[in-house]
C-alpha cells in the first residue's frame, strides 16, 4: 500500500490537492483531516477578520507574531472569550484552541469545531481585544 500513497500522493499535490483541503462529497470534512489555519499578527491586528469551518472539522491555527510584544489566541464562544478578557492566565498551550505567541515567534494550536453557531477568536492581553484583536468564525 506504501506504493500506492507513493504515487497518489505526488500527484494530488501537483493538481493542488493537499490533506489539509481536502473534503468528502458534499463538502464535509474526512475524518483525520486537519486544516491549517496562519494568522499573522501585526500592529496587534489579526491578518483574519472571519473564518468559516464545517462541524466536525479540526483546524490547525499557526500564528505568526511579526509584533515586538507577546500576544495570544483563545479560540472559543462570547462566554469563553469573557474569562479570558477578566481571567489573569499569563500563558496558554495546554487546552484545545489556546496559545500564547512571543514577540517574533509563532506558535500553533489545534481545534475541533463539534457544533454549529458562531464563535470568536482573539488575544486578551490587556486592552488587546477592545483594541480589535479580534475575529468571528462561522461554524456550519
């Protein structure tokens, strides 16, 4: 079988076709696949304001800090996001859709969207999400 990925796997990156964007009939997502997700940040801004996803699909968030000052990313809804703004975590990595990101550093965490409806993500050093450092994602 090794033989055949050896094959097939060349040729679905020549026509553009990678793990990461692949999707079943319909659209859905295929189980065990992850897509990748980069979020550049830059004067505390987000390079993403809204992100769709499907229900059932796992993204892989890459955040790449351009900014001399640490920054991080909570993935999650308007209740989860509240904790954080008032919370007083100083690091973030061990829960699904949490990261904190050093200045010039980029870091990743990983999320799987289990439901419809909308969440948001953000950064909640002080006065980072008021100052907009922030984003929606549609999950369908």
């Amino acid at each position: 079988m090794r033989w055949v990925a050896a094959l097939v796997v060349p040729a679905l990156l020549s026509l553009g076709l990678t793990g990461c964007d692949a999707a079943g009939a319909g659209g859905e997502p295929v189980p065990g696949d992850v897509r990748t997700v980069v979020l550049d940040v830059h004067h505390s801004r987000f390079s993403l304001a809204e992100l769709d996803v499907a229900v059932g699909e796992t993204v892989r968030f890459v955040v790449r800090n351009a900014d001399p000052i640490p920054h991080e990313l909570i993935v999650g809804d308007l209740a989860v996001q509240d904790v954080h703004e008032k919370g007083t975590e100083a690091h973030h990595g061990d829960r699904p859709g949490e990261v904190s990101v050093g200045p010039g550093a980029t870091a990743e965490t990983t999320f799987t969207f289990r439901q419809a409806g909308r969440l948001f993500f953000g950064c909640h050093l002080p006065g980072h999400w008021a100052y907009g450092m922030q984003g929606s994602i549609s999950v369908r």
